[in-house]
C-alpha cells in the first residue's frame, strides 16, 4: 500500500508566524500518526512579493520548530511550463476567457447594479464576484485586446466547466486530527464567480498551481487552514476538469489575534523569528499554540 503524502505548502512573501507553524506541526503529526510523509512545498509563484531572505526564513524556522520533511523541496517558480500547460488545456476546451475589465470598470458596473436597489454577489471572503461582462466578447475584439497589450487575466468559466461534470461535485473531509470520521462535503464553486486562474504575466494562480502541485506530488491528504475550506470548492472543480485524482482535506482551527482577525503577514503579525529573539522556545510555541487557538476560535465567514 502506498504511502499516504501530507504537504506544508507557505509562501516566501513574508516571515511564518504562528498560523504556519500550527499547520506545520498539524501536518507533521498527521503524517506520522498515518504512517506517511511529509513534504515542503514553496508557493513562490508571486515573483513580485517573494524573496529569497523569505524562504531562507522558511528553512530557518522549520528547523527549529524540528518539522522534518523530504527533499527535494518543490518550487512553484521552476514549473511555470506545468502550469502553463495545463492552462492551454483549459483554453482549448474553452474554460478560461481573457477578462480586460479593469477595477475601476468592476466597481462602476457594481455600483450600477446596487443602484436599482439590488446587491450585488460576495465570494465566501467578502470580494465581489467578477461581473464578467467581456464573457461575451467575440474572438475577433479579444485577440484585438491582446495584440493591441491591453492588460488582462484569464478567468474560469465556473458555469461552464461545471457543466461539463456529470453528478453531484464534492469532497472528502476529515472530522478532525484523528482521522476518526469523514464526512462528503457538497462543493459550490459558483459562489466564487470567475476566479482568475492565470494572469497575462504569469500563466498560473493559486487555484491552478495547488491543484496541479498535489497531483504531481501524489499528496493524499491536503492539511490546511480554515480559511481555505471555501477555496476547496474551485480546486475540487479544477481537478475534475483536468483530471486530477481527488485528494482528501482536513482544514484544522486557526491561530487567531485578540480581535478575532487570524494571523497575517501582511499585517505583521509576531512572526517565528521574533518569538526565538525574544527567548521563546520550540516548547514553549507549542504550548502557545494550543492555549491561544482555545482561547480565541476563529469566527470568521471562511468557517465551515
């Protein structure tokens, strides 16, 4: 029987603060308890916001937390030619369409909308759904667009790739670090709209990256956070469309601050680092971790 694959996937925009290292040591015991493996996955693919000090803070961090992993190390930014296969793919089979709309466009056509008394769709994470009013756009004025250099993305047809499927879309969720239970879990992928699956300069997102690495790394069993229980729903249509083999997920507690908001980089929360600086050891951040994730349970809209 085949080994079950766990994963620990960060990206280098920033330094890993304790929401990482939950997720780090989650998928870690999870591995063992499984009799599996663990890997490390570098999510690079925003060349713009990760550096190279960022990732070195990754290896820095995990070896002293003591998370051990395989190598090599997967980094997205090597396998742009993966990806951008797998979106010529979806190009043929006519699932992405380049949308040009610019945010000042989007916001115009949402305020006319809500101007008749009407709202307008949120994502599970608040944004506005995409209009998709260039959905219509003939072949002829879209390659006008692009030839011409104006800026765009390329966006799922979520309506049409979901016809495609044939039956019900879901996945498979663990109850909780045990494994005990597993419960089917009814995908909607139209709550996200169109989601951008590459951009102009860069032939991938998220959404197409993850869902590619986990089936080209055999990983099982996806270990994640809360916040990404609603992203399952497009990945899960993602690898139907392409054919991928359909991991299991367990999306464990989040590490939240005082307020109730979880942890960021982007909002510089405490990372690792500074932790190890100010004496804290690896014991200690284990204990820190279980008293602060009881203490304040996330309660925010990603949340099953």
């Amino acid at each position: 029987m085949t080994a079950p694959v766990f994963r620990f996937a960060p990206s280098p925009n920033g330094e890993l603060h304790l929401g990482h290292a939950l997720s780090a040591l989650t998928n870690e015991r999870m591995a063992a308890s499984a009799g599996g493996r663990l890997l490390l996955r570098i999510e690079d693919i925003d060349i713009a916001r990760c550096n190279p000090e960022f990732e070195a803070g990754i290896f820095r961090d995990l070896a002293w937390l003591g998370v051990a992993y395989e190598r090599p190390v997967r980094r997205q930014s090597d396998h742009f030619a993966e990806y951008e296969a797998a979106l010529e793919r979806l190009k043929k089979d006519e699932l992405v369409y380049p949308a040009f709309m610019s945010r000042g466009e989007i916001r115009g056509a949402i305020m006319d909308h809500e101007a008749s008394g009407e709202s307008w769709p949120r994502d599970p994470d608040g944004a506005p759904v995409y209009p998709g009013a260039d959905k219509q756009m003939s072949q002829r004025e879209r390659r006008r667009r692009i030839n011409a250099g104006a800026p765009f993305a390329w966006r799922l047809d979520t309506a049409a790739a979901l016809a495609r499927l044939d039956g019900h879309l879901s996945w498979r969720e663990w109850a909780d670090e045990a494994m005990d239970g597993v419960a089917e879990i009814a995908a909607d992928p139209l709550q996200w709209g169109d989601v951008i699956i590459a951009r102009r300069e860069i032939p991938t997102s998220y959404h197409l990256s993850v869902v590619l690495d986990d089936a080209l790394q055999g990983v099982s069993h996806v270990v994640r956070g809360k916040d990404l229980y609603f992203a399952t729903s497009v990945q899960r249509l993602l690898q139907q469309v392409l054919g991928l083999p359909q991991p299991g997920y367990f999306h464990h507690r989040l590490i939240t601050g005082p307020d109730g908001r979880k942890l960021s980089k982007s909002q510089r929360d405490t990372g690792l680092a500074a932790l190890r600086e100010a004496g804290e050891t690896p014991e200690s951040v284990k204990a820190m971790l279980e008293r602060r994730a009881s203490d304040w349970p996330h309660k925010g809209r990603s949340s099953p």
